[in-house]
C-alpha cells in the first residue's frame, strides 16, 4: 500500500488531564513533524494527527512508552479518517460538543503496576483476584443506575478498610477515587462451588482447586468481569469435544485465553498491530492466523485462524499463572443465550455443562461479553463490540436529537444519540431465545436510565417481523423504520465522518428490502436525507426461505435454477434426498417458499457448496469463511467473467462467473484457485458498479466485508481505480453495526423534515 497522508484520532481516558500531557503530545507531534491538534473535553483527551502511517504508528507506541510519569492511559481509541490537511500544532479549547453527558469507562484489562503486586508475595494484595486501580478494573459491568443521582457501583454493598480508604482518599495514589478499590480484607473473595451450589472451597485454594479441575479434564464455569466463562484444557480433544457436546455447539471456533504473549507467538503468526491489540486494555479476542498449535482439533474445526485473548484480570492472571497453557474460554451460555452473570442463575443455565464453578461475590451489574477484532491492513476491525469498548460514543459531526436505534435481528446491539454523541450498547447476541430478547429489552431500559434521556423517536429495521422491530412499535414512541442495507452504508460513513454522496456497497446474507424481497448484494447511492439502489447482484430463489442460511446446497440449488432451470438437478440433485429433489422442485416451480434474493452472503454458500462440498453448516457463513480460507491459500489475480447489466438498477449477472466455476470444477481446477478467483471477480464486480456511479466516495459494508481477503482486495482495486474507499473500523460491519446507522439515518430524517417545515 502506497504511503499517502492520513489522519488519525486518539481519543484517550484516563489520568492524563493536568500531568503534562499536552506539552508532551506536543513534544512529540513536533519531534515526529506530524501536523496535529489536542483538545480536551469532559469525554477525553482527543489528539488528531496528520502524517504518514509509519510515522503515525510511532506516534502511538512512543505516546505509550514515554508518556509523562504521573499520565496514565486507561483506554485510547483510534480511528483513521480522512486528511483535512492540519498545518501545524495547536491547542484548541474544549468545544462544546453538544450536551454533558456522564463519562462511562469500558471495563479496562488489568494494569503492569496492578499485575506486579498480585505477584508481589510481599504486597497485601499478594494473589488477591480482585485487584485493581484508576488505571484498571471494572467499570461498565458494575456500574448501576440511579434515579436523580450520580451512578452507583455494585462494589456498594463492601466497605472499604481503613488502609482502602487511606489509598482511595489520597490524590497522590494509583488508587485515588478507584471505586472497586478493594483487597483481601474488605473487598469481595472466590468461592469454588459444585453443581449444587455447595461451596467446596474459598478465598486462593479455590482457585488452586478450580486449575486441578481444568488441568485433569473437567468443565469449569468462572465468574468473571462481564458474566461467566466456559473453560476447559484447550489440549485435551476428550475436555473440548465434551464442552462442545453439553454446549450443544458443533462448530463455531471456541475462543482461547493464553498464559502469555510469548505462547500465542509460538502457536500464531502475530504482526505489530495484532500485538498492540492483545495487550491493550481493552484486551479483545484477537483472530490470529494459525501457525503450530498443540490445541486440540475441536477448539477451531476447519478454521485457519485462532480467536485468542490475554489474561484481562487478577483472577484470569493467577490461574493462567498457575496453568501455563491455553484453555478454551467460552460464553458462559447454552448456544445462542445471552451470557450468564449471576452465580445462582449460572447453576440452572449451566447445570448440566459445567462440572465446578468459581464462583465470587461482586455482582455484574449488567452482561458484557469478550469483543472480537481482527486486524485489517494494520488497522482494527471490530467484529464483535463489547468488553473495553462499549459504551464509549461515535462521536457524529452534527449534532442528533436524541435518537434510540434498537438495531436488526442478529448479532444485535442498540444505540442512543445525545447531542454529537451516539452510545453503542454492548453486544447483545441474536434475538432468537427468550432470554435473548429479555436482555435487548434490558439494555433499552439501561441505556435511557444510564445516559437519563428519553428518546425522541425510535429508529429500526424495515422488516415488519424483527423483533427489534416489533419492540420499537410497542415502545410508544414515533418510529422510523431504516432499510437495512442503508443502516449498514450509513454506520459505515459515520464511523469514517464521510459526507455523501457516497457509493454504498452493503453486502451480506439478508435484509428487507424496500420492495418487500431479501436483498443482500445492494449498491446504495446515499445523498443527503435519502439513498437509492443503484445496482444489485441478479436474484435467484431460495428453496425454504431461511432453511437456506444453514443449508448452502440449497443456495446451490437457487442460484443453478436460476441459470439452468431443472437441468440445476443434473448437477446439484445428488445432493438431495429423492423426497427432497420432489419437494424443492416443486417449491421452485410454483415460486413457493422460495422468495426472491439478492444475497451476496448465499451467493457466496452456493459457490462454497459447489466448490468444496459444503452443504450443511451450524452457522451463517460458515461455508462463506471457508471459502476465504481457501482464497488465502493462494496468490493470483485470475477472475471470472461476469456481466454489468443496464438498468435502473444496473444488475450485476453473475451468470458467466457461476458457468465458469462448473466448468472449472468438472475439470478439477484446484478449490483454492476457484475460490481465489471467485473473490476477484466480486471484487472486479464492484470496481466496475463504482465507475458506472462515478462517485469517489465508496463506503464498504455488511458482514461480507467481516471477510479479510474481500475487504482488502476491493480496497486495493477501488483505491487503484481511482476512488476512496472506507471501511469499517471501531463498529462492525456486521449486523452489530446497524443500530448506529439508524440513528444516523432516523437523524438525518429529522433534519430534512425540520428543514421542509422551516421551508
Ligand atoms: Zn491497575
Ligand atoms: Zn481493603
Ligand atoms: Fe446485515
């Protein structure tokens, strides 16, 4: 990649207000001949930088390393945007960026200084699992709401001892102001207990006690900062396979916690940013490209990648310690379930799964699960936003009413504007169980207690049978239904403060479309306060609807229909039962249960079902991922033919792709050539949408561009062919993303619609 000028933004909390940080970013900046400003405001300390990557990112690691001695950094965000062309240093005075809003920290990993005195055997701390100070622990996950005052923590119900409150009261100590400053005398302690709930253990020994059980095989539950883990040896094959069974998942990769950074490199390819990223305090899950791993098999089942975190508290550093080898560290849940918090539920949602639980007596005040990144042509990628992130805002550029976005179906999350301020909740998970939408309903009541604002309106999805959507109806207040391809477009442009007119690119597997059909392979022309579908992927049918998310045969099936009607059985009709062949002949036939769609994400599973012969998964894109690992395997810049229909829209045939592909599977091309190419040509199909659209502004989004080898590539060709592409940075370009793009899009709505009544 070329090294063009860029801008990057730092938003930075923690204790780095009145210590001589100012000067030093200065300092520095001026060193580093980077063009910047600072500014500090209640939400943080903001840095903007202009200057060449490289230069950039030694910013950041020497900001790290020579801060000033009394600053320290809790959490420090970046986001790389758009170069407005800075020409020297400057200090601006803190803006007013729209209302005062509380400052609510993410739960921040366990500080050096802090990780040093549970080692210490002469600290009164020493292996004390609840250590923490201003720069570190918990803070979201116990932070609890109260009508007309300042917000409590669940640390309320300890006193702190007198040597606590010597330090908490004392502004020249690391734990001045600490709210869950605690230690072995006053705070809370561990309890190891059976699947009774009998106590077998407390205080350290459970904790040795809980390692013996994970290092002889067994199925521990841990309580942990935002609910529970599921933790097992992720050596033992019998231990993991076990998990998998009670867990009832069969194959969606297990994520890993490693005794230490030195063993992830031995077992992973880690680059700079990834490195940054493992040990930062927000201490994500990280997907790391496998190298030579001893984890069992069943922990990532054909994955060419590893989800792998740190030790993000005392409690995880002390048994971590004491086992030296990765486990296997799961949601605390049954499938699809939200995560589990409290200890007494644990042992009815998770009898029957876990064999133990350390267990303590700190109460999560509200579930936060582990977020997920991938790193992305050196910058962060959030594929899941939850522990270290949320609720920190999006900072807009206009100002918004306050607005609720209560997002889509899967993977869902809401937001609440206040002011430039847009709030994204935490993960919540697919509102598929009871309990899951329990928890969204949950998160709405807190957001609005938590941030003390009543929406003005609601926006959600377009699609009548969403549960979000029905929510947002019942709520009683005015709603504004947002497609849900454009919410993915505008979370997109937010994130990277782009203005339209914008060339949206939203590909993924489902959304409603305005015409009452699945789309999913949309192009969206955004102009101010309204889009238009500029192009889209053919459609094809779907034999039984959503049967097909799990089913890629059928997509097969679909999209071969589609191109050779009947004769698709000649080629696919092995795949079926002769039941089956009747059945779905039938549906395609009459156009029953089979709707209309112009889904990337199936398109993707048909081409994966006639590639590699995947034609059952457990979970959406499964077969999608698999065909990415393939592309991996091999370099080439081969692509298939495909056609750019003329139209309003334009309709992107893929036809003469799906033709090549058979042919070059009748004659035992190699799947990773097939693969690799089919990439390129949808990369060459959006290369070719964008000059029809003329535009330069391409923003990227959906959960296909969750894909590494796609993102990067169709960055590369746009910005090649001319245009500026944006991508997906802090929010993901998942469905956890869309909450924000409807906020933004029922904003906008509000704006024109004043604008009319005022004209
Ligand atoms: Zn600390
Ligand atoms: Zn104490
Ligand atoms: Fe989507």
């Amino acid at each position: 990649m070329s090294h063009s000028v860029q801008r990057l933004r730092l938003v930075i909390r923690g204790a780095v207000q009145g210590v001589g940080f100012r000067p030093f970013v200065y300092r520095l900046a001026t060193e580093l001949g980077l063009r910047s400003w600072v500014l500090n405001s209640v939400q943080g300390v903001f840095i903007e930088l202009e200057g060449e990557p490289p230069t950039l990112q030694r910013f950041v690691k020497r900001l790290y390393v020579e801060k000033p001695p009394r600053a320290s950094i809790q959490s420090m965000e970046q986001s790389v945007l758009e170069p407005v062309g800075y020409t020297g240093f400057e200090i601006r005075h803190s803006e007013h960026t729209g209302e005062k809003t509380t400052l609510i920290l993410p739960d921040l990993a366990t500080c050096p200084d802090c990780v040093r005195e549970i080692f210490d055997p002469t600290n009164r701390r020493y292996r004390y699992p609840f250590t923490n100070c201003t720069n570190c622990g918990p803070r979201y996950s116990i932070i609890e709401p109260l009508p007309y005052d300042h917000p409590n923590t669940t640390m309320k119900a300890f006193n702190m001892c007198a040597r606590c409150r010597e330090e908490y009261e004392n502004p020249l100590d690391r734990r001045f102001h600490a709210q869950p400053n605690a230690c072995p005398e006053c705070g809370p302690h561990l309890e190891l207990w059976n699947e009774q709930g009998g106590v077998l253990a407390q205080h350290d020994t459970a904790l040795r006690r809980a390692a013996e059980a994970i290092r002889e095989g067994h199925i521990v539950a841990i309580k942990g900062l935002g609910g529970f883990h599921l933790v097992a040896d992720a050596r033992n094959e019998q231990a993991v396979s076990t998990l998998r069974e009670r867990k009832r998942r069969e194959e969606k990769p297990f994520a890993l916690m490693y005794p230490s950074l030195h063993l992830v490199r031995v077992h992973c390819r880690v680059n700079e940013a990834e490195e940054r990223v493992l040990v930062s305090p927000e201490s994500p899950i990280v997907l790391l490209r496998r190298e030579q791993d001893d984890v069992a098999p069943s922990v990532a089942p054909n994955n060419l990648f590893l989800g792998v975190m740190l030790p993000y508290t005392p409690l995880h550093h002390l048994l971590m310690h004491e086992l030296g080898f990765p486990i296997v560290a799961t949601s605390g849940n049954q499938s699809d379930e939200p995560i589990c918090t409290d200890e007494h539920e644990a042992l009815q949602r998770l009898a029957g799964i876990a064999d133990l639980f350390l267990v303590h007596n700190r109460p999560i005040a509200r579930h936060v699960d582990d977020s997920v990144v991938r790193v992305l042509m050196g910058r962060e990628l959030l594929l899941r936003r939850a522990r270290g992130y949320a609720p920190l805002p999006v900072l807009v550029k206009e100002p918004l009413p306050p607005l609720l976005g209560v997002g889509a179906h899967l993977k869902n999350t809401v937001a609440l504007s206040i002011g430039r301020q847009v709030f994204i909740s935490q993960h919540i998970g697919d509102l598929e169980t009871p309990q899951a939408l329990q928890a969204f309903r949950r998160v709405i009541t807190d957001v609005k207690a938590l941030w003390e604002h009543q929406p003005q309106a609601v926006a959600c999805d377009l699609h009548p049978d969403y549960l979000s959507t029905q929510t947002a109806y019942q709520m009683g207040y005015s709603v504004v239904p947002i497609q849900h391809h454009a919410a993915h477009v505008l979370s997109c442009m937010a994130e990277n403060e782009v203005e339209p007119p914008v060339l949206g690119i939203s590909w993924d597997g489902t959304g409603y479309g305005t015409d009452g059909t699945v789309w999913g392979g949309e192009f969206l022309l955004v102009t101010t306060a309204s889009f238009e579908r500029f192009a889209h992927l053919r459609p094809f049918r779907l034999p039984g609807g959503d049967r097909a998310v799990k089913e890629p045969r059928r997509s097969a099936l679909g999209v071969l229909y589609e191109l050779l009607g009947e004769r698709a059985l000649e080629v696919v009709g092995h795949l079926f039962t002769d039941s089956e062949r009747r059945l779905l002949l039938h549906m395609l036939r009459q156009g029953i249960h089979s709707p209309v769609t112009t889904s990337a994400g199936r398109l993707f599973d048909a081409v994966a079902s006639l590639v590699h012969g995947r034609q059952v998964v457990n979970d959406e894109g499964q077969a999608a991922m698999e065909l990415e690992f393939l592309a991996h395997r091999v370099r080439s810049d081969e692509a298939y033919p495909f056609a750019l229909l003329d139209g309003c829209p334009y309709v992107l045939d893929w036809s003469p792709t799906v033709q090549a592909i058979l042919e070059d599977v009748r004659s035992g091309v190699e799947p990773a050539q097939i693969a690799v190419r089919f990439h390129n040509t949808l990369v060459e199909m959006m290369v070719a949408v964008a000059r029809r659209a003329g535009l330069e502004r391409v923003a990227l989004s959906g959960g296909c561009f969750q894909n590494a080898y796609l993102t990067e590539r169709a960055v590369r060709r746009l910005s090649e062919a001319g245009f500026r592409p944006c991508w997906h940075q802090r929010v993901p370009p998942n469905d956890g993303g869309i909450a924000l793009g409807q906020v933004v899009g029922a904003g906008w709505f509000y704006t024109n619609a004043s604008h009319e009544s005022r004209g």
